[in-house]
C-alpha cells in the first residue's frame, strides 16, 4: 500500500469519527478527570466525595432497610442543599471539579424521577376491607 492510500485511509477514518456519537460512562469521564486535571490532593478529595454521593444516591433509591433509607435521605439532602458555605457543600464541590451544581443537581433528580419505583399505593377504603 502506497504512502498516498494510507494518508486517504487515516483521514477518512478521521472523517468517520466525526460523525460517530460521543459515548461515555460515568466512570471513564470521571477516570479521566482525575487522571488528567487532579493533582491537588483536596480535589481528588472531593472528586471522591461527589462520586461516593452519587454511588449512595441511585444504590439506595429503592432501600431495603432503615439504615440505606436514611443514607438515601442525607445524600438527597446534601444534593438539594442550594447555596451552602461550606466547603463540603454540594455546589462548592461541584464548583471546585468544574462542575455546574445546579445542572449535576437537576441531572441527579431527573434520574430519580425516572426510576422511582411505581408502586399502586393501596386507596385507604382497601386498606380496611373486613373479609366478607
């Protein structure tokens, strides 16, 4: 193969990527953020703390016991928490990795609207039905 057809070949698979959809996962966004732009020790720090925050958030959506409800419950409160001071708070981490709080934070409540699980809550007339 000439010189020539190996330059057409490689720009035309160049041309070809363009046209491609951009497919990420989570965790290759988030392998590359910190393997690229991560190197002050407080933001692999928080990087970690919103990750972790996520992982708490979506696992315990449908909790089977007391104590996953109740972690379910402080990480939506730390999310939905607008404007907090400190460090830690949801936007100020957000803020720091570059993140915009408010568009993670719509992002993160959308999912759970999306997969909330859809139970028939019973009407309270059936609750009391006496076998007859």
């Amino acid at each position: 193969m000439s010189q020539y057809s190996e330059e057409v070949n490689t720009m035309d698979e160049k041309l070809a990527s363009l046209f491609q959809p951009d497919t990420l996962l989570s965790t290759q966004y988030f392998d590359n953020l910190r393997r690229n732009t991560l190197l002050e020790p407080e933001k692999r720090l928080m990087l970690a703390l919103l990750e972790d925050a996520i992982h708490s958030f979506q696992d315990n959506l449908s909790p089977q016991t007391a104590r996953k409800k109740k972690l379910f419950d402080e990480t939506e409160d730390w999310i939905v928490e607008m404007g907090g001071d400190w460090i830690f708070s949801f936007d100020h981490v957000c803020e720091a990795l570059g993140f915009s709080p408010e568009y993670v934070r719509q992002g993160l409540l959308r999912w759970k609207e999306k997969h909330r699980p859809k139970r028939l809550e019973a009407q309270p007339w059936e609750e009391n039905k006496l076998a007859g």
